[in-house]
DNA sequence: CGTTATAGGTTGAGAGTTCAACTACTTGTC
DNA sequence: GACAAGTAGTTGAACTCTCAACCTATAACG
C-alpha cells in the first residue's frame, strides 16, 4: 500500500529488515543486560564510556554525546546509576555550568560483571550471524547515516 | 577497555556504529511521527500493516510478529489506538482466545496523513545517506540478523 | 473424557523516555 | 559594563515499555 509508492522495492526490502533486526538485537541486548546486571543498555553504555575516559570521569554533554543521549535522558541516567552508588557527580572546574559524572569503584565493577554476557549477546545476535565483509559494510553503513545527520541536521 | 579484549577493533568499530545510527534514526523517525500524526513509530507500524492486510484486520499474535512487538507492547499499544478511535478489536471467528484488530477509517485517515512525511524521514535519515549497493547490503545484513535469531533463539 | 500443558491475550505496577519549562552560568555585542 | 542570546544541566508530568501474574480457550495424552 502506501509507503510502496514511495520507497522503492529494495528500499522497502532494507528498511522493514532494518527496523526488524534492530528491533531484535535492542530487546535481547536489554533482556539479557536487565537480567544480568540489572540495567538496560543505555545505562551500560554510559559505565562503559565512563571507564573508558582519563579519570574515568566526562562532562554531562560529552557523555550524551557519546551516547547518542539527549541532556534529559541522560541526566535522568544518571541520578539512577547514583542513587546505586555506581555514579558520582562533582562540580567541573572550568565552568560552573558543568557537571562530571564519574564512575565509581563500585560502578566499575558492575561493569566489569556484565561485560563479558554484554559482548557475548553482541556476539551472538550480530557478529556470528555476519560474514566478515559484511562487519565492514555495516561499519560503513553506520559510518554514512551519522555523518548525514550531523551533515543534513 | 574490558569490551576491546572481545570484540576485534573492526568488530567494535561496526557495533559502535551501529548502535550511533540506529540511536538516531529511531529518535529522528519517533519525533517526526510524534509532531506530525501524535504516535511514536511503533504505533506507525501497527496502522501500517493493518493497512496493509486484507481486510485491514490482523490476529493479535500476527501483528505482534509482524511489528517484532512483544504481546504485551501490542496490547497496550492497540488500547490506546482504540481509544482514539483508529483501531477496533474484534473476536476472532474461528478460534475464541483470538482477537482480531481492525484498522477504521479514521486510522486509516491518519495513516495516509503521516505516511508521506515518514517515508520523507526514512530516505533523508537512510536511504539517502547510502550508496545503492549500500542499500542492498543493508538488506542483506538485517535479514540475515533476523534469521539468525530464529534459528539460535 | 479428564487432566495437564500450551497458546492467545490482557492487566497493573515499576521503570525509562520525552517534552517543555526552568535555573544558572557564559559569551557576544553595542 | 549591561543585556540579549546561547549553553549546561535539571525537573516533573505524561506516555510507553517491560515483567510477571493472570484468565481463558485449545491441544495433547493417557
């Protein structure tokens, strides 16, 4: 119906098993995540993103910036991973609008838990179900559609 | 860290993307539906394989394959539907656990309004950001995600 | 047949996300 | 310097989603 006189046929093809897989692999990565640690896969991002920074700390903005967050998601996030005990806040010296979240030792090892079930969903969903040739494009895929965003706003 | 033991750097570097892309274009694609038509895109995609049934009418369980949904997202999500008088339950004739959801005309209306701003989001945030054979590997990668997943659970 | 298992679907509570409004600080400009 | 405009971040309400519990109807099996 509709959307076929729009999308071409092979569009359509790549776009419906676009949305399905994503679907897929977003609802098992979240399943097996809130079962494992206890978190959805949002919030895994954000420890993983803490541990991998110098002082294991980032700015609020940077941090939503990489992970793809809006300001109020994230600051949302991050009261609940404080209120665990696996973020910390503190004042950001060179402006006083900032904030820093830090990951504590607490929040480390949480994530230290849940990485390696983490990888191996990752794994299992997405990497074996691919050809290696077939990584490549979807990194390229994945490449072009956010630099069109950042491009065409 | 942790996750570059497991992944190689080709490995991280496709699901790093992936996860960015997928981020976007699912933000992009919900506040676009949101401000045009009120519903986010998983009620989009409800309206639009009723639409695209014979009869404009599903079983429960078949659209929630179809829409990749859960039972439970579907059900809530067809209650809201209903409420806004653009989906009807019916019981099903041949099974009497079964309820069938129909899509009305006002649904339909709806649909058809939102339907050529959707498809406009899809190719500036997708299509157009890719090559052809970008488009058809893209195909290939989602199905074949999907197939895994049937087979391994 | 009667019993048990399974499939179809709904519900309510708890958790996460979005949007708009808001505070507070910084930057640009005249 | 003062004032407008922009940046950083938070908050609460409305909405969606998940999970587990639940009910009903069909299927399987002895």
């Amino acid at each position: 119906m509709a959307r076929a006189q729009w999308l071409t046929s092979d569009e359509q093809r790549a776009w419906r098993a676009w949305v399905a897989s994503t679907i897929l692999i977003f609802d098992a990565l979240d399943r097996q995540l809130q079962q494992e640690a206890g978190i959805p896969h949002g919030y895994y991002e954000i420890l993983a993103r803490l541990s991998e920074s110098g002082g294991r700390a980032l700015r609020m903005s940077e941090l939503a910036k990489q992970t793809s967050s809006s300001r109020s998601r994230l600051s949302h996030a991050v009261a609940r991973l404080e209120e665990r005990g696996w973020v910390r806040r503190r004042n950001c010296d060179t402006d006083r609008r900032g904030q820093l979240a830090e990951l504590t030792d607490a929040g480390f090892a949480v994530l230290a838990a849940a990485a390696p079930g983490h990888v191996a969903a990752v794994r299992k969903h997405v990497i074996d179900a691919l050809e290696p040739q077939q990584i490549r494009q979807l990194a390229e895929i994945g490449e072009a559609i956010v630099a069109g965003a950042a491009t065409a706003g």
